[in-house]
C-alpha cells in the first residue's frame, strides 16, 4: 500500500498566502471522497421536506428539530418521532406560532413520552420551554422570526447568503441542546440544497468522529499541528477549496467513507489511493451480491 507522500511535487495552492505544496495523491483522494456525498444527497436519503419547507414555517421547524436537533449522542431515536408529533399536534391549526405554541409542544412532547416509557432530558431537549437556562427551545426561536415569516429555513437561507453565516451559526446553538456541530450539520445541508456559496467554509462542516479522525490523518501528512474540532473543520474546508470540490460533499462524503462504506482500518482509506480504491472495490462487491440476492425477490413479486 502506497501513502501519500510529502515529496510529491507540483500541489495546488489555496489563496495568495498560502504557500503550502499540496500532494497530488491527496487532492486526488479529496476529490474522490467527496464524490461519495452523491450517496448522502441522494433523493431517498437527503431529507424531502426541504423543497416543502420553504413555504410552511411548521414543516421547516418539524424538519430542523426531527431532522437536526436530535443528532446528538445518546438521544433515544424515538425522540425524532414524538417531537414531529408534538410539533404536528400543537401547530398543525395555526398559521403562525402565537405565544402559547412553544408550551403546547413541550406538554405534548412530555404526555406521548411518559405514554410510551420515556424520560425526556429536560437539559438538552429542543423543545424543553421551560424558563430555566439561556437556551431557548425551538419553537421559542421560530416565534420570533417575525422578518422570515417564523421559518428557520428561510432565515438560514437568507443569512448564508448574506455572508452572515458565523452568525447564524451562534444564534442557532442557543436553542437547546443543539451545539456546533448539530449546527453546522444543518447549515451544510442548507447549503447544499439551495446551492450556496459556502464562507467561510469552517461553518458547515460538521465534525464527528469520522470528519475528526481524517482530518488528523491529513493533517500529519501536512505537518499541521493544529487540534481541535475547530482546526478539522477549516482543514476540511481547505483542502476542499484547493481540490475544487464543494466543502459540504467533502464532509458529507467523509462520514459516507467512514460510516456506510470503511471495511478496515481508516487511515490507510484515507492516505492512499490504493487504499480507498480497495475499500470502493469491495463495496461494489457487496453490492453486487445485494443486488444478486434481490433477483429471485423481485422476479416473485413481479411475475411475468
């Protein structure tokens, strides 16, 4: 197995400061992971309910805090399917969020958890409207979004391309329990379904333990010795610059690797295109065999 090394000349450069010689290798291997995010944006997977979501301030906030604000560690995946229908119950009548929503949701929530056995985390759930912290819960932050018509959908959309996206980016981790990553996850996506400019470009990446491990890989082979989510997510987006590729399918296509298609050890996926090539060609494999196994399935239920 051949890694990428730094004697590889002739590497591509970002902005006039930089003076940096990127491997070729390593631009080649950006590229292709992020050619993976096809994978994540595909219409069976990337969420629906965007194009819907533009016109209807309930099913944008349905979408960010189903689809979002429970992406966090340890959360019950049932959580997405009581706040959906929470939200759906207590909104599904009005036209906008009048100033009693936010606490016909979190009641709602609360009845159908404790119905089906489930504690609800006061401290980190995005519904929790209860006046007891900073935070605010989601249906709180919609009610005040009187200039985007209540839709978060809309507001992301408008600051980001405004250039305004280090600032939505804070404003949206003050709903509770959504931190930077839940955060830059939905700003990704935003991004990528409307077609954004992404800048800076650290703000929609997104970095969990796959966009982590790679970018310390990537960064030993860099020589950079910065740590951090933060340092992982503005290498993400250079190196996603300096190949010419959209940072939002850089990272998306990353957690692809790692999570969907990794059949070994990361590291020698991600710093050697011998490497990735083989973990491709044994997914193609699988594939294959899927699809072998599906035949006599659809031939029953198809017959001619």
């Amino acid at each position: 197995m051949r890694a990428v090394g730094r004697s590889d000349a002739g590497g591509e450069q970002v902005g006039r400061k930089q003076s940096t010689a990127y491997p070729r290798e390593l631009i080649s291997i950006v590229r292709t992971i992020a050619a993976l995010a096809d994978i994540y944006w595909h219409p069976d997977c990337f969420p629906k309910e965007f194009k819907q979501a533009q016109n209807n301030w309930l099913t944008a906030l349905v979408q960010f805090t189903a689809g979002y604000a429970y992406e966090r560690q340890g959360a019950p995946p049932a959580y997405r399917t009581l706040a959906r229908e929470a939200l759906l119950s207590a909104g599904s009548d009005l036209e906008r969020p009048d100033p009693r929503f936010a606490r016909r949701v979190w009641k709602e929530f609360q009845r159908r958890a404790a119905e089906q056995g489930f504690a609800v985390n006061r401290k980190l759930n995005p519904l929790n409207d209860e006046r007891s912290s900073r935070n605010v819960s989601s249906p709180g932050f919609v009610a005040s979004l009187a200039d985007f018509d209540h839709n978060i959908l809309l507001l992301a959309k408008g600051m980001i391309e405004r250039g305004e996206a280090e600032m939505i980016l804070l404003q949206l981790q003050a709903i509770r329990g959504v931190g930077p990553k839940i955060a830059a996850l939905y700003l990704r996506d935003v991004a990528r379904f409307f077609e954004l400019e992404e800048q800076p470009g650290w703000c929609f990446q997104p970095v969990d333990v796959w966009i982590r491990r790679t970018a310390s890989y990537w960064g030993e082979l860099l020589h950079r010795q910065g740590n951090g989510d933060r340092a992982a997510a503005r290498l993400l987006a250079e190196l996603a610059a300096v190949a010419g590729v959209r940072g939002s399918d850089l990272n998306a296509g990353t957690w692809v690797l790692g999570s969907q298609l990794l059949d070994g050890e990361l590291r020698g996926v991600v710093i050697s295109e011998d490497g990735l090539t083989v973990c491709l060609a044994n997914n193609l494999r699988w594939s294959a065999a899927i699809i072998q196994a599906l035949e006599p399935l659809v031939r029953k239920s198809n017959p001619s």
